[in-house]
C-alpha cells in the first residue's frame, strides 16, 4: 500500500469521460466539464477553457512541464476484438498483428489508435500446428485521441492512452467465471464482460443518472433541479422521504427497470460490478440484482463519499503500482514518445552557435521588411492608382451592357425577312422601331406569295401578330402590301441555325433555312451619304438632226434608305 501511495503522489493520472475531465496527482485533483459538440469532439471553447485549467493545476505547487500522463478514455467509438496469431517474436507479432487489423478493420492502422496485449501463454493447436498467442485488441479513430492529446500537449504533458473500463476493471479483479462491469455516467453507461477473467466485449447503453433525474421528475412532479437533489439524497441511507418515499422508489424502481432491458442476463456471468456516482446509492445494486431474477449478483465499486478521484483513475495507480509504470494495454496514435532524457552538457561553440542562429532567426523577419519596403510601396501606389479606375470601368461596362440588352436585333430580323421573301420580291420600305415593332411595304407577285411569306415569318419564331394591313393591285399585276408585325421577347425566340456557305436555297415548296448568313455575306458596305437623286449617265448618240431627234435624258430614281428609329 505505501508503494501505492508513493506513486499517487508522484504520477499524473486523468480520466477524461464523455462530459467530465479529471485529474488527479497526489491528493490534488482538477476537475473540468466537457462540451462536445455534435460529432462528438470537443468545442474550441471547451479545449480553451480546459487548456487554460489544467495549466494553472499544474503550475500549483512547483509541478513541471515535460511528465508523462496516464490517461483513461471512454468507451465510445472503441472496437475490442481477440485475436488469434502465430507465435513469434514482439517485433515480428506486431508486424503480423498491424497486416490482421487492416484486413479485420474498415480503416487501415495509420488512421486508428490501436493497442494490445498477450491473452495467456502461447498454445499449440491440437492438429499439431506451429504455437498461437491470442491477444486482446482494442482500436478506436486517431482523430479522437488527437483532439486530447493536443490539449495535454499544450500544457506541457506526454499522454499515453488506455481504456477506462479496463482500468475500473484493476479494483476488483475478475473472478474465473464470467461478469461484467458497468459503468453509470450521466447520460450514458459502459457495459465491460469478461469471459474466464478475459475482457470478452464493451458496450454504450443509452441510460444514466439523467434517466433516473427524468423519472423522479416525472414522477413526483417537481422540476428537474429538485429531482437531481432527491437523487442525490438516495446516497444517504440515514435521509427519510415521508410520504414522497413510496413514490420515489417507485421512480427509481421504473428507471433500473429500462436499465435491465438494455442487456440480457446471462451475457453478465455471474457478478456485475456497479461504478459511477450513480452506484454510491445503497438501494441501486440490490434493486438491479432484483430486477434480474437473482441470477446475476450486483456490487457497487464506487466508496460511501463523493472524495477522492474516479473509479478509473483509482484503477490506473492500481495497475501502474502492480505493473510498474503503465496499464497492460496502451493506444498507439502516433510515434513513439518517451520521457526526455537529460541533455548532456554541450560546448561552448554548439552554445554560441545557438545563440548567432537564434538571433538571426529573431531579426529575419525585420530585415525582410526593410528590403521588400521599396518593391511593396511601389505595389500600394499601383494598386491606389488603379482602384481610381474601378468606378469608371464599372459605369463603362455598366452601360454597355444595358446597350446589348436593350439594342433591337436589326441584322437578325432583316436576315428571317429577306430569307423568307419569295423570288421577285421588291422590298419600298421597312420600318423597326425601338419597341420592337415591324412595317414594310413590298410588292409580291401573286396573293399565295403574300400568304407564304406571312406563314414563313410566323414559322421563324421571331416574329408575332403578323398582319397585313393592305394589299393593293398594281398596273403591272403585282401585288403592293403593307405588313406589320411584332418581334417576341428574346427568351421566346428560336435560335438561328448556321447555313453553310454554297448550300442550296429553299425551292417554292421548300422550309425556310433560318440560319444567319455566312461570315463573308453578313459584311456590310460602309454608308454613303446620299444628298441628291442619283442620275444616270446616258449613253453617247449620235448628232441630233431632223431624222435622229434627241431622245428625252432618263432619270433614275434613287431606293430610299430606312433608318431605325431610335
């Protein structure tokens, strides 16, 4: 027991719970509540705020940075497994070992913690085969260790990792049969069974002390703090309820009633062995023992006072006192970290080369400011000289592309136009107008191409409301109309297929091509200005006399140019 003591007072040992984190070393100890948020990590607040009181629990009492810290995790997310592997040396097993876990696992070993450790002697197999060595194998994500061993780190701690449930399991021995250990926290509990003394699986069940806070509550009718401190009370065996008694036993009563349907009775074995703050009720083990047909005995780990440190962290001084500095099974979840060593003392020049090097690396960053001054103010004033610029290239573009989408597709409409026109087909006038609105006078030959013309247009898809207005005979039998027509809204459009250069063009019969015109075609000749009627030049006569008079001089008058209304 003084070995015990001794190691007590000098090892670091922390049992970090799903919403409790404890610290224990000599007869100090911290305790800190944990947030965990939904995936289950802890919140950037909560490793803050520990970070913060776990430094000051160190720093009490002259207690250095650099030890090495037993930690005792939960439960969740933990596999435990036996395996069976050939017989052979510690490095070749854990090699073999690594090979069976990433074939048994769906994560491969560099992204699991994982650990080990021998299940008896090496046996030989009754067919004669080489020896086996079963071991016990426990593996959990790398990322949940992480997220504590970075808190711990920055306090200056080395963490090494073993299971809590292993470690309540050290205080009472398992006996040769079957039994199992449970675990009572707040919102949830572990279940531990051992087969012949050998850890056989590990559970989370869904109940703990907040379900028997929820059953008084509910059952007595008062709120929820009133019925944690009529929990609580339960630890006394001395404390008298009056006339709430009967109906607070009965709450407890319906509450380790849904314990019990959580697991069944013969996976217990013979014994369960009850820890958690919730086991230091007098009333709990032989109600739960009850409730299970007397098959299964209960016996509660946990002392008569709420003192001292938690079941785990009694566990793990227990088994480093037995052991000699560590639990039988440690995680693995990064390179190995052993305790530094002294350093031995260095000469002078190593000593002088560290302090030129330390300087340098101190003024770098100085110097580096001083040279790249120059080249940076250059940037700045480059980039204040151009952000002027912005607001100007922002209206610019602003307005040119409201022009694009407001400008009336003159070229496209004039193309539809003039491939579905018929032959002979003279064109006086055409009107388009901003609100995209049509007028054109033409001649057409016959009232059919008059009718042609307009379904065309109509099957084009561009154009609505094509009517004509009027259509007149003229002295030479041609037609003269007058059409107009609306162009529909740019989403309702038909999009214009390309027409290949040299194709055939549409006979009488035939669909109209809508496509616009080759690239060559669609050039247009640069306006010229128009200031009179042009005037034909006429052809050279011979002299005028009395049998050749001059004939009458021609004139030729000029086709009028539409401009778009603006």
């Amino acid at each position: 027991m003084k070995n015990l003591e001794t190691r007590k007072a000098e090892g670091l040992f922390i049992d970090i719970g799903q919403s409790l984190f404890q610290a224990a070393q000599g007869d100090d100890i911290f305790a800190f509540p944990l947030e965990r948020g939904e995936n289950g990590r802890l919140t950037d607040l909560c490793r803050e705020r520990l970070t913060a009181g776990l430094r000051g629990f160190l720093s009490q009492k002259g207690r250095a940075s650099g030890r090495r810290a037993i930690c005792a995790i939960g439960a969740r997310g933990v596999s435990l497994r036996r395996m069976s592997l050939p017989a052979s040396t510690d490095e070749e097993l854990q090699r073999v070992l690594r090979l069976q876990i990433e074939g048994e696992f769906p994560l491969s070993p560099e992204e699991l913690a994982w650990g080990s450790r021998p299940i008896g002697s090496p046996k030989t197999p009754s067919n004669g085969g080489p020896p086996r060595q079963e071991l016990l194998v426990a593996a959990l994500k790398k990322e949940v260790l992480e997220d504590y061993a970075g808190v711990l780190t920055a306090c200056g701690v080395s963490p090494v990792f073993t299971l809590a449930a292993l470690a309540r399991a050290e205080l009472h021995p398992p006996p040769a049969g079957s039994c199992a250990v449970l675990e009572i926290g707040r919102t949830h509990s572990e279940l531990l069974t051992f087969d012949n003394g050998v850890p056989a699986s590990i559970r989370i069940l869904p109940w703990g002390g907040e379900t028997i806070t929820r059953a008084i509550h509910d059952k007595l009718n008062v709120s929820h703090d009133e019925a944690e401190k009529l929990k609580l009370s339960l630890d006394l065996p001395s404390v008298t309820f009056g006339p709430q008694g009967p109906a607070l036993n009965s709450a407890v009563e319906s509450a380790v009633s849904a314990l019990v349907k959580l697991f069944q009775p013969a996976a217990l074995g013979a014994q369960l062995y009850l820890t958690g703050k919730s086991a230091r009720d007098p009333r709990l083990a032989p109600l739960l023992a009850n409730l299970l047909g007397g098959a299964v005995g209960c016996q509660s780990l946990e002392p008569a006072t709420s003192a001292g440190p938690s079941t785990a962290i009694a566990g793990l001084i227990k088994s480093s006192a037995r052991i000699g500095a560590s639990p039988a099974l440690l995680l693995q979840w990064g390179e190995d970290k052993r305790e530094a060593k002294p350093a031995a003392p260095v000469v002078w020049r190593w000593a002088a080369a560290a302090v030129g090097l330390a300087l340098a690396a101190l003024l770098f960053p100085y110097a580096q400011a001083i040279v790249l001054k120059p080249f940076l103010e250059k940037k700045l004033a480059a980039l204040e000289a151009d952000r002027g610029r912005l607001a100007t290239i922002d209206q610019e573009l602003d307005f040119l592309k409201f022009l694009r989408q407001n400008q009336p597709p003159y070229l496209d409409a004039i193309y539809l136009m003039a491939r579905s026109a018929p032959r002979g087909t003279r064109l006086d006038s055409l009107a388009l107008g901003r609100h995209q609105e049509i007028s054109l006078k033409l001649k057409l030959g016959n009232t059919k191409q008059v009718t042609d013309f307009r379904s065309k247009l109509i099957d084009s898809g561009w154009f609505a409301n094509v009517m004509v207005e009027e259509q007149v005979p003229g002295p030479d039998r041609r037609l003269a109309v007058r059409m107009t027509a609306g162009l529909k809204p740019a989403e309702a459009r038909k999009p214009i297929t390309a027409e290949l250069p040299g194709s055939k063009s549409s006979g009488p019969g035939d669909e109209p091509d809508f496509g616009p015109p080759p690239m060559d075609m669609m050039v247009m000749p640069a306006p010229q200005p128009v200031s009179a009627p042009m005037q034909a030049r006429p052809s050279p006569q011979p002299p005028s006399g009395a049998d050749n008079p001059a004939p009458a001089p021609i004139r030729r008058r000029a086709r009028p140019i539409i401009v778009p209304e603006q």
